[in-house]
C-alpha cells in the first residue's frame, strides 16, 4: 500500500466510508445499511421461523382447539369453552395425580441433584480409575429407559424377585415394591434419582472443573474448613449450574412419561399417576380428547411459571 | 475468585424463556401431535388397496401375513400392500392417517376400532363382502355366533377373522401336589385355591400392572359367568346389578384369603407369565396357546374346564378381532375382493402354527395343525359356545367398548378389587361413575 492510499484509507475511515465506498455522510449510510440489514435478516430468520411456527406453533394453537371442545382425535366436536378445564379442575383424580408430580418431581430434582453433587465431588478427588468410574456411572443415563425399566421391573415386581427376596433373607419380610401404594411410590421416584443423577453429575462436574483451586488454597490460609470451603466456596460457585439444572429437571421430572408409565403403569389404584401419564391415559385410553389436552395445557403453565421463577434466581445469583 | 467474578454467560432472558416454553410445550405437543404419526407407508398407487395389520404374534406372523396381502392380485389388477402398525399409540396412529387420507384401505386394529370410525363415517360396510362368503360357502364355516356382533343397523361393521378367548388354565401337578379337584363351580375354585395355597401356588392367578388387561378381563369374566356383566340386554350401563356385586363379593373373598397374590396388581404380562412359568400359578384366567406363550410345553399346563356361578350360569369373555374396511380407498370393490381372498388364506396363519388366537372358521379349527393340541380342542368346544362379549349382557358390540377395554375407570376397578380396598358396591359404584364420564351416550 502506497502512502497516499494509505493516507487516503485513514481518512476515509475516519469519515466512517468503505473502501470503494462513495463517502456518504455517516448518519445516513448507518440507517441504509441498518434498514438492508433488517432485510437480510428478516430473509434469514423466515426459514426458522416459519419451522417455529410449524413445530411449535401449529401443535399448540390445534392443542387450544381441542382443549376448548368435545370432540376427539378425527373430529373437532362442539366448541364448550372452559368446561374441559373445569372438569378437570374439580376431579379428585387431577389433584391426586398434581400431588404425585409435586412429589416425584421435588425427590426426582433434589434426590438426583444430592447424589450428582455427592459423585461429582467425589470424583474431583484423585480416586484411581476414576474417569471408567465416570463412563460407568452414567450408564443409567444412557441406557434406554425401555430396558432399565425392564431391569428395575425384574428386580422388584414379584415376590421372588431378587430385592425382595434378599429383604426377605434379612428377615425383613417381603415388600412389594410395586404392589404397595407407598412403596411403588418411592420405588419410582427412586427410579427416577437413578436415572436422572448422571445428569446431575454431568452438570456439576462441568461447573466444578472451572472453579480456580487457588480459592480453596486461600480459604485453607485463612483456616476456613472443609464444611466452609463446600458452604461458602462450592456452592455459591455452582449456583448458577445448580439453578438450570433444577429448572431442566423439573421440566424432565414434570413431563417424564416412561419413567413413570413402564415401571407402574401410574398404579396401583393411580398411586403412581402423574399428570402427563393421566394426560396420556385420558386421550388415549378414555378417548376424552379435550380433557387430556387441557390437564396437558395446565402442565404447561404451571411448568413456565415455576422456570421463570428459578430463571429470576439465576439472574439473582449472576448478580450476587 | 468468587461467585460474581464468574465470567458472564450469554444467558438472555428471552432466549431462557424461548427454551424454557420449548422444553415445556412437550406435553402439549405429545397430547396433541397427531400430525407425526405413522402416514403407512408402501404402495399407495391407484389400485394397490392398502392393507394394515398389528404385531398380533410373533415377527413371523407378520412376515406371513405380509406374503398372504401381497400374493393378492384382483380381477382388475387390483395389488395389496402390507404395512404393520405397533400397538401404541395404534388409534392415533389411524386417526391421523384416516384424516390425512393416508390411511389404509383395509385394517385389522384394535376390537372395537371398527366401531369407533364408524360413527365418524369413515367405514365402509362390509354387506357385500358377507355376499360373496354366502356364495363361496365360507360364510357357513363361521363358528356359531362369531359375526354377530358386528352388525349395526347400517350393516356388517366389520369381518372377524381370529378370537381372543379367556379360559381358565391350570397347572396339572400343583392340583395333584395339593391333592385337590379341579373347581366345577365357585365354591370349589375357593377350596381348590386354599388347597394350593398350601403348597406356595395361587388360585387365581391374574395381573393388573402396566399395559396388563387380565385382571381387567377376570373381573368382567367373574360377572359374566354369574349372569351379570357391564351392561343390561338393552346396552345401559348396568354395573351395580345383584349378579355382579355377588361376583365381586365372591372376588373379595378370594383376595382375602390369599388366593391373589397380593403382588398381582403390578404384574406386567410377562410377570404373570413368569408366575406360570415357576409354577406359582395354579390356576386362572389366560388366553390361547398358554404353554407356548409362557415357554412350557411339558404337557403340565392344562385348559380347564368351564365353571358354574352359584345360579348355574356358565360363560367367559371373547375379544372378536376383525378385519375394517374403509371408505378412503382407491376402489371399494378392490377392498371387499381383498377381504374375502385374505379371509381364503388365513388358515395358512394357522398351518403354520402362528396364531395365539382361536380361528373364526370351523375348517380350520379341524385341521391336524390345530386339532393337534388338546388343548385347542377343548377351548373350541367347550369354551367357544358359551363365550360372551365386552357388551354383555347386550349383545352388539359398539364404539364405547373401547373407551372401558383398557380405560382408567375399569383399570382402577380392577386394581381396587384384587387389592381388597374397598367392598364389591362402593367399587362397581366408582366403576359406574367413571364410565358414565368417558361413554359417549
């Protein structure tokens, strides 16, 4: 580049112009090329928007539709406004079946987030074969819920099943895992811990791995112990991890169907009916399309509102 | 470092709630995604008649049944193509399908699908098909009452071509082990079922757990046989009639004296078959092939014989399947040509010993094949006469069937009796009421 050209240059970039530009005062380029931008853009984003619009957007306004009438899965029926939501509302089963999603899903959250934290931390350590360890532990993750349903099932269904009978061998009688209202309870719940602390482990060990060690070498100068470093130091660190992976949970735990539905089928006498497996018994095996999509839309609401809650916390954390 | 000096993520608020919605419309979109289903698939060409079958047996039952459709070729040049359908989901799957007039032309489906998509108008009737079994004989070799059911006012709804039959079985060496008579009546299923709890068996063998109907069909099985059953001769809802709470009752006292196990209500099919299996099972409610099905076939597992309800009643249930046509199809006559030469060909099913289902034709319940198995033979002549359907004590089977064959209200119904929770009127009262929620009047 010559010097002139070079000076030239300088001075048009000072004025704000392009090379090759035609030197157009710099307020009035900067709204040409903002309303061509807007353009480009717009021409970018139809493609996902309109793909928004047809995944997302077709299915809830066809979902509101059905919610708001009688029909069924062939025919849109009368239209009978909130009276599905209201049906709804006023059923025992509802409420029962909310109380069992509350349930499983603050022991599925918090019990998965425990033992994923317990693991997570352990596996910091230097423990030898630590990293098989890791692939090792999140073979519930990965294995299809299809078969380590099967597996919990064959564990536990009978009398003669093998937890049963080793409690049994202890002298501590023969529960039935699935049989027993409580225990099928707390046997899928324990299920869902299983499947779901790998996650857990995944989540906190990556927010883990960017917390400086030289934190924890200064907390123990300034003699902090261990139970202060974990209080004080870890956990305010994970607290932004720890926020999205509950929020991420929650919605897992509220909308798991196979957990669920494979291990218990929602009995016995619904002890284990969530509200998406009653969703799903109401529209398909009750054939009562409007209901099922209304206790389904209920889930949804209720589902933003407890995210946006925990994303204010995220927010509130950041800040902190 | 601490917390607030964590570097700050490109986390924006809209961005989190557009995830959060996402994540969060999956119910709804599970609830309602009927635009994903099965579209089929093969041959939707004019003059290829598509034909949809369900996994009713073995993979090599479908692998027949495929060779049987595609071997059609009609007077016109009319072609047949095969495609199964898995059984979940299976009534969206063709709802979807018949909306998008993607369905198929000709269908096997759940018992009282047929029924269901006839009030939506999508079934075309199957008169004409019944016409030309008349003159090919094949309509004589129906066995008595198996077609029936399926004529509405408008006409043959639907053609069954196999029966799924309840009927008592047992395990030969248990009863010989407590050294009890096989039950005749109910008062000696609850002494033979005392007696096998003795010797670690149960009498009344039967699960209730995920996607398991048997105790769902022992329940209206123990009605039925006592002159009772879910509906008057008029098709009402009649759940809290004498016979049936005397049937439940009966029920009730076999639940407490350790006849159930009590871990039956979570017993998925393949536990109950297991139960058969170990020989903890002595006695109860099955199907067809049940030495096949449970993987023994030492000549141990026996069909039972009928028993007699305290009034003398004598009946078990029946699930008619059958063959649809529908009215979205590339030519009606196609369709009905399709059936009746299917129809011709469904003995090779059990030829080749594919079926866990009873046959529709006298000729193929005489063929070696079938008649081999003892066990065949005594369902078809001593079950089959007195088998009843889900309607009874009505007679006609109709769309509403299918909302209390594997529905919550029967399913709970169930659940409640064989674990004892309640006393046989306060569960057939809570039965009524939920089927008066979801039948259509």
């Amino acid at each position: 580049m010559s010097s002139t050209t070079a000076q030239s240059g300088l001075a048009r970039a000072r004025r704000g112009v392009a090379p090759g530009g035609s030197g157009t005062a710099p307020g009035k380029r900067k709204s040409k090329l903002s309303a061509q931008a807007t353009r480009t853009f717009f021409w970018l984003l139809l493609p996902s928007m309109v793909l928004l619009v047809l995944i997302h957007g077709y299915p809830l306004i066809y979902a509101a539709v059905q919610a708001t009438h009688d029909g069924d899965l062939l025919q849109t029926g009368n239209f009978v406004g909130v009276q599905n939501f209201s049906t709804v509302l006023t059923s025992p089963a509802f409420w029962k079946a909310a109380q069992f999603t509350l349930w499983f899903t603050i022991v599925g959250v918090f019990g998965s987030w425990l033992v994923g934290l317990g693991l997570a931390l352990l596996l910091r350590t230097k423990i030898p074969a630590g990293n098989t360890f890791k692939v090792l532990l999140l073979l519930p993750w990965v294995v299809p819920i299809v078969v380590s349903s099967t597996a919990w099932n064959w564990l536990v269904a009978t009398p003669d099943s093998l937890i049963p009978a080793l409690f049994r061998n202890l002298g501590l009688g023969t529960p039935l895992f699935l049989a027993d209202p409580t225990l099928a309870s707390i046997t899928v719940m324990a299920f869902k811990v299983w499947v779901s602390f790998p996650f857990m482990m995944m989540m906190i060990s990556a927010a883990l791995a960017s917390v400086d060690t030289t934190v924890y070498e200064a907390a123990s100068m300034d003699g902090a112990s261990r139970w202060q470093q974990f209080t004080q130091i870890t956990l305010p660190l994970i607290a932004r991890s720890t926020y999205i992976s509950w929020i991420l949970m929650t919605i897992f735990c509220v909308n798991d169907f196979p957990t669920i539905y494979l291990l218990t089928g929602g009995g016995p006498v619904n002890a284990t009916t969530s509200l998406v497996v009653l969703a799903y018994r109401t529209v398909f095996q009750d054939f009562a399309t409007g209901p099922g999509v209304a206790i389904a839309f209920l889930m949804t609401m209720t589902l933003v509102v407890i995210s946006v809650i925990l994303y204010r916390q995220i927010r509130k954390s950041s800040v902190e | 470092m601490n917390a607030s000096s964590e570097p700050r993520r490109s986390f924006s608020r809209r961005g989190f709630l557009g995830l959060t919605a996402a994540a969060a419309s999956v119910p709804l979109l599970a609830a309602c995604g009927g635009g994903s289903a099965s579209q089929g698939g093969g041959g939707g060409a004019a003059g290829t008649v598509k034909f949809w079958d369900m996994p009713w047996a073995t993979p090599a039952y479908n692998d027949a049944a495929k060779s049987i459709a595609e071997g059609f070729s009609g007077a016109s040049g009319s072609k047949a193509s095969y495609q199964i359908i898995q059984w979940n989901n299976f009534y969206q799957t063709f709802s979807s399908a018949i909306a998008s007039k993607t369905g198929p032309a000709v269908s096997t489906g759940g018992g009282f699908q047929a029924f269901q998509f006839e009030q939506q108008g999508q079934i075309a009737y199957a008169d004409k098909v019944i016409d030309k079994l008349k003159a090919n004989g094949q309509f004589d070799d129906f066995l008595p009452g198996v077609l029936d059911p399926f004529k509405s006012d408008k006409g043959y709804v639907a053609v069954p071509w196999q029966l799924d039959m309840r009927v008592f079985w047992y395990r030969k060496s248990l009863f010989e082990k407590a050294n009890v008579a096989l039950p005749t009546d109910w008062p000696s299923l609850l002494e033979a079922g005392k007696a096998l709890k003795k010797v670690g068996a149960f009498g009344f063998t039967t699960g209730a757990g995920a996607g398991n109907n048997y105790a769902n069909h022992s329940m209206i099985m123990m009605m039925v046989n006592n002159g009772g059953g879910v509906f008057n001769k008029d098709g009402e809802l009649d759940l809290l009639n004498d016979r049936n709470v005397e049937a439940m009752e009966f029920v009730l006292e076999l639940v407490s004296n350790g006849i159930v196990d009590p871990a039956a209500v979570s017993y998925t099919t393949d536990n109950m078959s297991a139960q058969w299996k170990d020989g903890k099972a002595g006695y109860g409610l099955f199907q067809v092939n049940v030495p096949q099905r449970v993987g023994d076939t030492s000549g141990d597992l026996l069909v039972a014989d009928p028993i007699k309800g305290p009034h003398g009643d004598k009946a078990t249930i029946v699930f008619p399947n059958n063959i649809m046509m529908y009215t979205n199809t590339p030519s009606q006559d196609a369709s009905e040509e399709f059936l009746v030469y299917y129809l011709g060909q469904l003995k090779q099913l059990w030829q080749k010993k594919l079926m866990s289902a009873l046959p529709v034709f006298k000729s193929i319940t005489e063929m070696p094949e079938f008649a081999d198995d003892p066990n065949n033979v005594k369902i078809v002549k001593d079950w089959q006469p007195i088998a009843k359907t889900f309607a009874s004590q009505g007679s006609k089977l109709n769309a509403n069937l299918a909302a209390l064959d594997g529905g919550q209200a029967l399913n709970q119904f169930s659940q409640t009796i064989i674990t004892g929770k309640a006393d046989a009127k306060t569960a057939l009262q809570t039965f009524q009421s939920g089927l008066e929620s979801v039948l259509k009047k």
